[in-house]
C-alpha cells in the first residue's frame, strides 16, 4: 500500500469513527432530565402551538429491558399536561418504537450525553408521514454550535429551516416539571 492509499484509509477510517461517535456510544447516557430547545418537521402544523406533535421533554430514561421511559408536557387549552411513554428498542441501537399520535420509529441521531441530544422520528397516522427533528439540551438551551448542527441535519432529512421552531421563546411548561 502506498502512502497516499494508506493515508485515504486513514481518513476514511476517521470519518467513521466520527459517524459513530454521537448516537450510539451508550444509549444509557441519554437517560435524565432534559429541556426541549428547536423542535422542526416537515409537516409545521404538527409542532405548531397546539400541534399534536409538539412535545416538551422533561426527562428520559432507558430501563433494565432497553426501553425507554419518558416523561413530557403538552400543552392543551393553555394547561400543562403531563404525559408519560415507554418506546421498545428495536434490533438497531438506539432506534425505538412507540405508539403515540400515530406509529413512531424513533432514532437518536446524535448525542453528546452531558450537552445534547438530537432525536428524529417517523410519524405514520391515518396513511400520512411526518418527519419530527427534537432537538434536547441538558441545560434550557444550548450553543450556536449545536443549533447549527441541528438545522444541518433538519436540512439533510428534507427539512426547511422555516420549519424549525426554537422553543425557548415559548413556553416549556417549566413550571409543570417535576410536579406529580
């Protein structure tokens, strides 16, 4: 192998390991308290204020059978309302089924455990498709950085950045989390 065939490899080794580095290093790291940040779809009308798909996060984990639990609010007639899911793991690490507003296949696309998570889901209702991009940050918000990379990866999946809604000038139901 020559040097310029070696140093290819090389870097293609690079970009993969890199590819890998987000989503599926450990699953189990996404599980803990989170705050929705950018949430976008294809379909705006269902992440719009009162939107069937706008979903706020409050925390995730992922249980002892590789489910993962959640708790998140929407919100109806202007009240909070908690809400509470398990979504089954699939054959593919961090790819998960669950029935919520339609059938949902939703995957971790990218994750930085103590920073951020990104999650893209499938939504199937009544013959229609909807792609939903939630972008979740360990703190109320995140960094440009990370937004940029959120709007690469809305962009990438077919999504315009006129359908990215930034959350944290909304409200969150941040009075609601924790509460019983």
């Amino acid at each position: 192998m020559t040097p310029t065939e070696l140093k290819s490899w090389l870097c293609v080794a690079l970009v993969l390991i890199g590819a890998q580095k987000g989503a599926a290093a450990d699953v189990s790291e996404v599980s803990g308290k989170w705050y929705s940040v950018l949430i976008a779809s294809d379909h705006r009308e269902k992440i719009e204020e009162n939107g069937s798909l706008r979903v706020l996060a409050e925390r995730i984990n992922i249980l002892q059978d590789s489910s993962m639990s959640g708790k998140f609010h929407t919100i109806v007639n202007g009240e909070c309302v908690a809400h509470e899911l398990v979504a089954d793991p699939t054959e593919e690490e961090g790819v998960y089924t669950v029935e919520y507003d339609g059938h949902n296949v939703l995957r971790i696309l990218d994750m930085v455990s103590d920073e951020y998570v990104i999650f893209y889901d499938m939504n199937e209702n009544n013959g229609e498709s909807t792609q939903v991009m939630e972008l979740h940050g360990r703190r109320p918000d995140v960094s440009s950085a990370v937004r940029k990379k959120f709007v690469r990866l809305c962009q990438e999946h077919g999504i315009v950045k006129e359908n990215i809604l930034d959350l944290t000038k909304t409200d969150r139901c941040l009075q609601a989390r924790d509460q019983a």
